[in-house]
C-alpha cells in the first residue's frame, strides 16, 4: 500500500495487500493473502442500517454483485499499479472490459476512431453491436497520426488505440495520437493488454482508460478469463455505472487466481521478454524468415518507439515467411513440439498460430516498412521454457517445412 516510488517488481508484491482485508480486526497479525470471501449476501445490523444504504465504491458491505474483499483487493493492487488511475473495474473477460468501456462512453449518433490493427474481437463489437446502436466506426492507420487528425470529425467520442497491434505489432505514436484527440474533445482508451502497466503506462501518456484482458500476463498460467479497465475520475464511475446496468461481477476464486498470478508478474515478464528476444535475434538470422515483428528486437518496426516510450515488454511477436505458402507453413507449424497452437497468450507455456491478418485490415497488412516476403506469418508467444530449447524446436519446425 505504501511506497508509491518504489520499484514495479516490488509494486506487484506489494499492491491490494490491505490489511482490512487480510486479517481479522481486533487480533494482531494477519495472512499474505486476502481470504477467498464467497458470498453474494452481505449482512446489515438492523434495519436501520439497511435503510442507509452504502456508498456505491469498493470497501463497502452491499450484495454480491457489487464484490468483496477479495474482488475489491485486486481492483485495488490493478489502480496502484497503474500511475495516474483512481480506480479498477473488473469484468469476466477482457472483451467484456472492451465492450463494456465502447458501452459506457458512445451513443446513438457518436462515431468511435477505432486503431486498423484493433484485436479482432474489438473490432466486430464495432460493427456488430455498436452499429445497431447508432454508433458508427471509422478506422485508423495506427502509422499516420496526420490522417488520424483528418479522420476525426464532430461526431468522433473515442479512439481506441492498440499497441503493439494485434497479429501485426505496430507500436503507435501515444502521445501524438493523445495528443491530437484531446485537442478535439475526443476520449482515448487503449487495449494495454501486452505492455501490462509493468510495461506502458497508459495515462502517462495521455490515453483517458487503461484496458487489459487479465487473462494474458496477470493470470499467467492459462487457467483464468477475466478483464479489467482503470481511469481516472469522473471516467472510472461512468464506467463502473454502465459495468453495474450491464450485472457484470467476477467471481472470488477467479480474483485470488488473478490476485495469485500477479505476484510472479513482474520476473515472468522479465523472463519472457529476454526470452522472445534470444528467439527473435535467432529468427532475424534464418533465410526463411523475411521480418520479425518483435518491437523490443533493434532494428524492428516499432522498436524506436518501444524504446522511447516503454519499460518492458513480453513474449509475444510475430514473423514473417520468406517463401511459403500455407501448407508450408502447417508443416512447420506442425511439426512444434514445444509450442502449442492455441488462441491466447502470456501463460507459462509457448504457443503458436498462423497470422493472416490481411483478411481483417483496412489498410496496409503488415507495416509498411516489412518486406512482405510470402505475406504469411505466425505469432509466437514464449513462455517459460529454456529459450535455447525453443529455437531447437523452431529449427525442427523449418526443417520439416523444406521448400515449397
Ligand atoms: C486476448 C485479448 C483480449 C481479450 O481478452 P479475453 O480475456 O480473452 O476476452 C483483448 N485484447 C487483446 C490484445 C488480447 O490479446
């Protein structure tokens, strides 16, 4: 609770561990971690009691839906770790953070600015449900901030940013693309899920809402759905009023689980991060590969950015076939041991998935500045494994491939 100069890895040991929370008044002393506190009734003295009510905030005895102790102890380690937040929302799924954020600040009429390179489920919240709404949507090139400032018009509410992109990694300009939005009254909410805090600071750089899908680097061991937003006020109450209309609530177990997760965030950032990036520099170096898409990796799209403006990356990055074409690259695929093909990421174990990201975009596939090669690439996530296991795995997987 203490210490808001210290160090981000002591922050995520630190963080949400209130003692209200984890020991029982009265008696000295106390448990590491809040207790799982299940329950959707909370009890009043008397009816007195009742008829006054409590304040709508956390730290404060209402119904289940509203959380307890251990939901309210991550929101409060998530808004102290996050600089410039006065409170956390959690949800069940980091697309519903996403949707319930989109809910909370557009209406009929509104158009949202929405990043070309969005994930992909933002995306259809966009032109799904958002338009039958009356809410229309515009995409950006996250590359071009001038177009950016051309896109908005008098009915643009909100941009949403993504970075590194979704499949194609770029890293955008946030203070500039902030800056502009703010110049015009626009709103900006960015989907951190990949830098985490630990590695961008959102409302640092003048983005309005920080939005993360806790499943990715928070819970870390592939066995948790949950999302989570953090603003400033009066935006984190608009927020957390539409999370309430809309009956969203995790559960306890899912929150100690989380609550769990973040404590190792920090050094298994750490690890993956130097770890992508052993795999990246190998990568750079194998003539089937024509780019790789890793922003923490010199001499990569994006990297002069990441350097300027994050503290930390992750393990996940893409890459680009030289020569390929889609049976090819099952073969390599395929031919992985040690890297899963599964949806998701920032669990301990590598995965990988084939990217074909020319099907969702409106503007360039890949950044501009890659060597398209075949077009076809693949997302590695890496996990905790030995890297140098992971590019043995990696040679195989070419090997297998051979030529086309
Ligand atoms: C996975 C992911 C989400 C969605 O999170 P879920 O918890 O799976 O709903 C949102 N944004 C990004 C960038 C993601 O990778």
């Amino acid at each position: 609770m203490s210490g808001e100069k210290r160090r981000p890895a002591t922050r995520v040991v630190e963080a949400g561990r209130c003692p209200e929370w984890t020991s029982l008044e009265g008696q000295p002393g106390g448990m590491v971690n809040p207790p799982v506190w299940r329950g959707s009734t909370h009890l009043y003295e008397d009816t007195a009691d009742l008829a006054k009510g409590r304040p709508n905030a956390d730290g404060h005895f209402y119904y289940g839906r509203r959380g307890g102790p251990t939901q309210w102890s991550l929101c409060a380690a998530l808004t102290e770790l996050e600089p410039g937040a006065e409170g956390t929302e959690l949800f069940p799924s980091g697309v519903a953070a996403i949707a319930a954020t989109l809910l909370a600040l557009l209406q009929p009429g509104d158009e949202l600015l929405l990043t070309d390179n969005a994930y992909e489920p933002t995306r259809s919240i966009a032109a799904g449900m958002l338009k039958r709404l009356g809410v229309t949507m515009r995409t950006f090139d996250p590359l071009d901030p001038d177009a950016f400032a051309a896109a908005i018009s008098e009915r643009t509410k909100l941009a949403m940013l993504e970075s590194p992109g979704s499949l194609t990694m770029e890293v955008c300009d946030a203070p500039a693309l902030t800056a502009i939005a703010k110049k015009h009254g626009v709103l900006t909410a960015i989907d951190n899920t990949w830098a985490s805090p630990l590695g961008f600071a959102p409302l640092q750089h003048g983005c309005d809402v920080s939005i993360m899908s806790l499943t990715k680097h928070v819970g870390g061991h592939s066995d948790l759905m949950m999302g989570s937003v953090a603003a400033a006020k009066p935006l984190i109450e608009r927020i957390r009023l539409h999370s309430q209309y809309m009956g969203q609530v995790v559960s306890p177990d899912d929150a100690a689980l989380a609550l769990r997760g973040l404590r190792t965030m920090a050094i298994r950032l750490a690890r993956t991060t130097s770890s992508a990036l052993e795999v990246a520099e190998w990568l750079a170096q194998q003539p089937q590969v024509s780019a790789v898409l890793c922003p923490m990796l010199p001499g990569a799209p994006g990297h002069d950015l990441w350097q300027r403006d994050f503290t930390g990356g992750c393990g996940l990055f893409s890459f680009v076939f030289a020569d390929a074409d889609k049976k090819a690259r099952a073969r390599f695929i395929d031919a992985l041991d040690l890297f899963g093909i599964g949806f998701s990421w920032g669990g301990y174990e590598s995965l990988v998935i084939p990217v074909d990201p020319g099907r969702t975009r409106d503007f360039s596939a890949w950044p501009e500045s890659v060597d398209n090669g075949s077009g076809l690439g693949a997302r590695l996530a890496i996990g905790l494994e030995d890297p140098e296991d992971l590019i043995r795995d990696l040679e195989r997987g070419f090997a297998e491939m051979g030529t086309i």
